[in-house]
C-alpha cells in the first residue's frame, strides 16, 4: 500500500465518521421533536392530582448493581 492510497483510506475514514456524527445528531434531534408531538399534554389539575395521589418518590435505595469490566 503505497502513502497516496493510505492518506486516501484515511480521509475517507475521516469523512464516514464525520457524516455518521452528523447523522446522529439529526436523528437526536427529530426523535426529541416527535417526542414532544406524541407526548400527551398534562393540564395543572390534571398534574396536580397526580401528584396528590402518588406523591414523591422513595430516596431509599432498593437495589444496587456493581458492574466490572
């Protein structure tokens, strides 16, 4: 493999890593903007009730997982 057909490998290497990245970042962005279309709206009685009927969160700890590579 000669330098002229390795600069070219890594340009292309380069180029696919950066159109993946800005793929991704699109898709990110689309998706959180369908979210927010499919999420259904939540009046303040309607928040307010549910706060009411299960109130806050437990801060105790029910499980903990340790992981290890």
């Amino acid at each position: 493999m000669n330098l002229e057909a390795l600069s070219e490998n890594k340009f292309r290497k380069i180029v696919r890593d950066a159109v993946k990245d800005a793929v991704k970042d699109a898709m990110e962005e689309e998706m959180a903007k369908l979210y927010l279309l499919i999420a259904p709206y939540v009046s303040d009685e309607e928040q307010k009730e549910i706060d009411k009927t299960y109130q806050k969160p437990s801060k105790q700890i029910g499980k903990t997982l340790m992981l290890q590579e």
